[in-house]
C-alpha cells in the first residue's frame, strides 16, 4: 500500500504519455498525405523566423497590449511547465518537493516567479474570456466560430485558470501544513502570492489541510495529463506546431505565386516543338481537389491555425460581406483532413466516401471572392497561407473543371490570342499615344 500512489502515478503517466504520442503520430501522418515539397533550404532564416515569429511572436507585437497579455498565457505555458517536472519526479519517486534541497536558496525565487506567472495568467484569461463572450469583437463573433470552435477556445481558458489556482492553493495549503510542522513537508517559507492564502486555512487541522493539498497536487496533474490529451483535438495544437510551421514557412517573396512548370513547358514547346521530348508525359492534374492532392505544407498550416481571425480580418473579401473568410479556409481544410485519415484508419487506404475539399467543404462562391492581396498571409501570426490552398483549389477549378466566370474567360481568351488582358491586338497596342 505504501507504493500504490507512486504505481498509480507511473501507469497514468504512461498511458498519458502513450494516448498522446498516438495521437500526435496519427496527425503527423495526415499532414504526410499532403504531396512533396522541399523547404529546407536556407536554415539560417529559417531558424531566425522560427525564434521570431514562433519564440517571439513578432507579429503579435502590432497590438502590443494584446500581445504581453498572450505572452504572459504562452510564457506561463512554457515556463510554468518547468515546475511539472518536479511533480512528476515526486510522483514516482514518492518525494516531496525534490528540487527544493539541491538549489538551495534559489529555489524560493523560482516558486515565486511561477506563481507570478500563475496570477498573470489568470488574470489575463479572465480579460480573454470577457473578449471572447461580452465585448462585441467582430472577429470573435463571426459564424465561422459557431459550435465546437467557440467552445474549444472558453474550455481552455477556464481549464488553465483551474489549473492555475490549483496550483496557488496546493502551494498554500503546503506552506500551512510546514507551519503545523510535519516533517515531510520542507520549510520552504511563504511564497508571495500562495503565501496571501494561508490565513484562509488557519483553522482547518493537519488531516484537512494534508487531503486539500494532495488533492490539489493530483488534480494539477490529471488536469495537465488531460490537457496534452485534448490538444491534438483542439486549435490549441498551434502552441506545438507554430515552430515547425515557422520554420518550414515558404522564404519566395509574397505574392509570387508557384510556377506550374507543366503549363510553362506546354507553352514553350508549342512555340519551340524541336525542344519537346518524345516521352513526354502530360500532367495528371493541375490544382487540387481535395487534401491529398496539396502540399504537406498546407496541411501543416491547417493543423496549426489558431483561429484567430487575423486574417479574416484583414481580408477586403471578407470585410465586404463577400462568403470568403481566410480563417474558414483552413478549418474546412483541417476538418477535410481530419475525415480522410479516419477513412485510412478504417479501411487501410482511403476509400472514396464521394466528397471532396472542393465544393463539399470550400464553396466556388469562396474561392471567386479572393483578390490574392496576400493581406491574410501578411497578418497571420504563426506564418500560415490560406492563399496558397486557394490557389490550387481555384487551378483545379478553371483548368480541371473549365468553371470561371464569363468574365474570366474572356480575359484568358485576351491574353491567349493578344498577350494582354485588353482586346486588343498587339499591333494596335500604342495607338492611345498618337493622340
């Protein structure tokens, strides 16, 4: 009986450990679907963006009030987490408090730092909160959010201030329990915040506050062990995936869009035919139609939006009253994924359930509406592109499916038969300047 609770903790620890790494491998597995694309290359920039824009969230400082208060929720999430590995290590060894005699006298200035950031952290989710369900914020409020979405994001706020104020009281509970002097417990002395909370315990006896202090240490735990569960479930994944998403982010200018080297060669060797090869094969598909015919990139980017909104935002489109929001594009795109690799799960290989990303998930309407002002991509905070999925969808759309506009296709026939977008003949081109 004296090892139950350290045997408890090394098989919740374990399975814990074991669901989330499934669940992550399964994810990493879904972004592989996407097809090849090479971004390795110039690993100094690539490390400089993932420290600015994933370690520093650079882009986030354009509202700096906004940005400290994210900081202060994302330096609690990191830091903070720091104290996790001394629970853990007093779980399975039985101990108690384990660092406190090896670092000494830094180890008070540690304690109180955190609950620092354990304050702040609760204080700005309850201003996050209020953003998010009584301030009318536009962003906040669209219907992109409408069901789990909005939900997702209130249950992780209120789930750290949970796990935040169990931490304050476990912290309390246990300076009490060294006043009363039990000898298990270090006199670490009062801490600056938990240390306020210790009078509100003074009357309750050794046994209560020893029960309220161990409660609070388990379900801290329980609360964190869920919490790395549910995030492969939640938009909150991006506190994983914003530094590889940073990372891998494309370097070519924005705006520049990726050359369809079939097309180009088709062109040229219809004005060169001595330069086509006699094996040439034709492309199989432009664009794409669903998940599996984008990059591992963009699905990359879909499990790594935050939902912000930012982009939605920005968006003219959008902003107009136009069916386009950035923000939907990759929801749609993450929950398209999301189906598919259920459908390989089950059935060893995809097997055609009759939808795809385009027109099931994400309207023509949508698509049509983008300007490719490159606005979303400009704002997103963790270097995501909805352009790019857009793009393809709307190539599989016009040179698959033959579906654009009649303006459009007037503008293509322009440009087939006078190199420019006006009808008008190439010859004709300067007679504006004669008058």
């Amino acid at each position: 009986m004296q090892y139950l609770p350290q045997i408890a903790f090394v098989l919740l620890s374990g399975f814990s450990i074991w669901l989330f790494t499934k669940n992550i491998l399964q994810i990493k597995s879904n972004i592989l679907l996407g097809k090849a694309e090479d971004l390795t290359d110039n690993p100094s920039l690539r490390w400089k963006n993932l420290l600015l824009l994933a370690f520093g969230q650079k882009k986030m400082f354009r509202n700096p009030t906004v940005a400290l208060m994210h900081f202060v929720i994302y330096a609690g999430f990191i830091i903070i987490n720091i104290e996790v590995l001394e629970i853990v290590l007093d779980g399975i060894l039985g101990k108690h408090r384990i660092f406190f005699e090896p670092l000494g006298h830094l180890y008070p200035l540690l304690i109180n730092f955190f609950e620092w950031l354990a304050l702040g952290v609760i204080a700005v989710c309850v201003v996050f909160l209020a953003r998010r369900n009584l301030l009318k914020i536009k962003r906040f409020l669209s219907k992109d959010l409408d069901g789990w979405p909005r939900s997702d994001a209130n249950f992780i706020l209120i789930s750290e201030i949970v796990l935040m104020s169990l931490f304050l009281t476990m912290n309390a509970t246990d300076r009490s329990i060294q006043l009363l002097g039990n000898s298990h417990y270090h006199d670490t002395g009062a801490f600056v915040i938990s240390g306020k909370l210790v009078s509100y315990f003074s009357n309750f006896s050794i046994g209560q506050l020893m029960l309220i202090e161990r409660t609070c240490w388990w379900l801290h735990i329980l609360g964190i062990f869920a919490f790395l569960n549910y995030l492969p479930y939640s938009k909150h994944l991006h506190i994983l995936l914003a530094f590889p998403n940073a990372y891998y982010a494309r370097l070519r200018p924005m705006g520049e869009m990726h050359n369809m080297e079939q097309v180009q060669n088709e062109v040229k060797y219809m004005m060169q035919p001595e330069l086509a090869p006699t094996d040439a094969t034709p492309p199989m598909k432009f664009g794409a139609k669903d998940v599996m015919d984008l990059s591992w990139k963009n699905l990359l980017d879909a499990y790594s939006c935050t939902e912000c909104g930012r982009c939605s935002t920005a968006c003219p489109a959008n902003q107009t009253g136009k069916q386009l929001s950035p923000r939907k594009i990759m929801m749609d795109t993450r929950d398209r994924l999301q189906e598919v690799g259920k459908n390989i799960q089950m059935n060893g290989q995809f097997k055609d359930d009759g939808k795809t990303l385009l027109n099931d998930y994400i309207t023509i309407e949508e698509l049509r509406a983008c300007t490719t002002c490159n606005a979303c991509v400009q704002e997103c905070p963790v270097s995501i592109s909805p352009l790019d999925i857009i793009m393809e969808l709307r190539r599989s759309l016009i040179m698959e499916d033959s579906n654009a506009p009649q303006e459009w296709n007037a503008m293509f026939s322009n440009i087939e038969n006078n190199f420019a977008p006006w009808k008008l003949s190439p010859d004709d081109r300067d007679e504006w300047a004669k008058s």
